[in-house]
C-alpha cells in the first residue's frame, strides 16, 4: 500500500495549489522511493521517461505560432467568417464541432485540436460572434465556457472508441488483476454508447442556449 502513497502526495499537493509539474515529480519520487528503488534506478526512470517523451516539448513551437495569428488577426478574421454565414446559431457551430472533436478523439487524433490551439483563437471568437448576432452579447463568457466544455466532452468522451488509448489499457489492467479477462475491442465497442449519449446530452444544453438566444431577440 506504500506504493500508492504517490496519489496521495498529487492529491495533497493540488489541494495546496502548488506547481503542478512539481507536484508530479515528487509524487513520483515517493512511489519510486516506496516501491524500494535506490535514487540511481530512480534517476535513470525519470531519464527514460523523458527521452521516450520529448515530444511533448513540441507545444513549445505551437504556442508561438498561434500568439503570431493571433496578433495578425486570427480572431477578427473568424468573427468576419461567422457573420457571413446566413442561420449558423451558437449550438449549431458547437455541436458541429463537439461531432468534430468526437470523431477525431475516435481515431486517436487528440492533439489536432485542443484548447490553444481551436478554442481559443477560432472556435470561442467564432461562437461569440454568432451569440452577438443572436442577439445574445452579454453571455460573452458563458459562450466562452461552452466552447471550452464542447471541447472537453468531445475528447473526453470520444477518446475511449481509440482502442490503443492510456484509458481502455488502464481499465484493462485493472479488471486483469481481479481476473476479468476483456479485450481492449470490447471496451472501446461499449464506449460508443456513452458517446453518444453525450453528444446528445450536451448537444441538448447547445439547442437550449439557442432558444434561449432566440427569444431574448425579440
């Protein structure tokens, strides 16, 4: 049980609101040390782990890059598309792109979209405009937090149809150790129904926003 005294060190250390980066690292230094790893094997993990995912420093060349378009006027640009585009509502474009984000999320496509890189230059500006013209201006933030949570659920809920994702392994591991024995298809198969019933649920919560708009125009 020493093991899992890691989780307990994450869990304490967000609840302190201290860096989330070295948060993870001391709880991984404390499950190391727990799992009975002398601080060489230890140092040697954290290597290997790293060297295996310096892909990720890749972030550090996208961020620039969208700060550029920004500034060049991606935002501008997209509100201009939006108001050129005759009967496109708030719920229509979200639920367009929750669709999007599902079926990529299905196919292991997590990082072509995301909240750098969609939300927040393209997508949030593109559903304020369309709320304006709606008539909706003043529920500038909540469009913005719908357009954050339609990212989110689109991910969260489409990326366990991707039968090599972390989640399907993890939840396999764990029913092998109470000797449930189910194939990684399986899992994602019976994910598709939770899909779907989020697409709907929320796709709900986008067509009542849009009544909602509707009748403030009158």
């Amino acid at each position: 049980m020493l093991v899992l005294s890691g989780v307990a060190v994450i869990a304490l250390g967000f609840l302190l609101r201290f860096n989330p980066l070295l948060v993870i690292a001391a709880a991984a230094l404390v499950t190391g040390f727990a799992a009975g790893l002398d601080p060489l094997a230890l140092l040697a993990r954290f290597g290997h782990a790293f060297n295996e995912t310096r892909y990720v420093t890749a972030i550090y060349m996208v961020l620039p890059v969208i700060g550029l378009l920004e500034r060049a006027g991606l935002q501008a640009r997209a509100r201009g598309l939006v108001a050129g585009l005759q009967g496109l509502t708030v719920g229509r474009l979200l639920a367009g792109y929750l669709l999007f984000r599902q079926l990529s999320a299905a196919l292991g496509l997590n990082a072509i979209a995301g909240h750098p890189q969609t939300v927040r230059p393209l997508v949030a500006p593109m559903a304020e405009a369309a709320a304006e013209r709606q008539g909706g201006g003043a529920d500038s933030e909540r469009v913005r937090a719908l357009a954050a949570a339609t990212d989110n659920i689109g991910v969260f809920f489409g990326e366990d149809i991707f039968i090599a994702i972390g989640s399907i392994l993890l939840m396999k591991g764990v029913l092998d150790g109470y000797g449930i024995h189910i194939e990684p298809f399986h899992l994602s198969i019976w994910a598709i129904p939770t899909a779907i019933a989020a697409f709907l649920i929320h796709g709900a919560r986008l067509w009542w926003l849009d009544r909602r708009l509707a009748r403030r125009a009158r």
